[in-house]
C-alpha cells in the first residue's frame, strides 16, 4: 500500500467505507473484522502518507464504526490531517454519533479543525448536538474555541 499514490489510498478508504455500511453481519462486526486489521497490518503509518484528502474518508469510517465510534478515532488519528479549505462533516449530522459519543465527537473536530481556516457548514449543528447530550462541555476550551468558528446562519 505504500507504493501506491495518494489517489489509489483514498479509493481504498471510500471503498472501505462503503463495505462497512453495507456488511451483511452489520457495521460493528466489519468494523473489527476488516477495517481494524487492516489498519493494523497494511496501511502505511510514515508521515510522509498523511493526505488530507484522506480525512472525509476517514471520518466515513469513524461514523460507519457506529458503536465503535470512539475506539475509531483514536484508531485513525494519526492518520487524520486538519481539512485544508472546507471541512466537509455531513456524514455526523443525522448520524446520531454527536449526542451518543459527545468527547469522542468533539475529539474528532479538534483533529480537523483545530489548526485549519477551514470553514464547514454543519459545525454549528454538531456542536449544538454535542452540548444537548452533555451540556457540561460548554466549559471544554477547544468546544469554546470551535464554537467560534462556527457560522450560524439562524
């Protein structure tokens, strides 16, 4: 997997992702049949293989992970990148995973947004979801800090 460029491990990532959703013994049970070995065993982990084009992928994955959701990132973490310009994060709304996995939600925006001008449309709407699960993370500075962030159009 190393050998091949940055296109053909994206494409591997989406279609990793499309398997895990459709799995016939559902998410959970591919999550830690396939997608956790191969993790473990092909993916590069050299820096020089980070891509950012891979993180919406990755987070398909997290999300697709459904009660794996929290062992998911921090499987994937290190090979998430903060999103470039915008940060696409549709896969989490209607998801149910902000209000189910709260930190875990919120570890998942730092990743990608923390150090990025990236901008995403449903920020706002994930971390009002967060905050209704778990009021208490109002006082967590980076929830304070991508609140900010955050365009409200309402």
């Amino acid at each position: 997997m190393p050998q091949a460029p940055a296109k053909i491990r994206t494409g591997a990532i989406n279609v990793l992702a499309q398997w895990l959703v459709i799995d016939k013994e559902g998410p959970e049970k591919a999550w830690t049949s396939m997608i956790v070995p191969f993790f473990n065993r092909i993916w590069p982990m050299e820096k020089r293989f980070l891509d950012n084009a891979h993180t919406v992928h990755l987070i398909r994955l997290a999300v697709g992970a459904g009660d794996h959701f929290p062992s998911a990132i921090e499987l994937l973490r290190p090979y998430m990148q903060p999103f470039a310009r915008s940060a696409s994060l549709h896969m989490l709304t209607g998801s149910g995973i902000p209000s189910k996995f709260p930190h875990s939600t919120l570890d998942l925006l730092w990743i990608v947004l923390r150090s990025s001008e990236a901008t995403s449309f449903e920020l706002a709407d994930i971390l009002d979801e967060i905050v209704a699960a778990f009021p208490e993370i109002e006082i967590d500075r980076r929830f304070q800090f991508l609140a900010q962030k955050a365009t409200r159009y309402r």
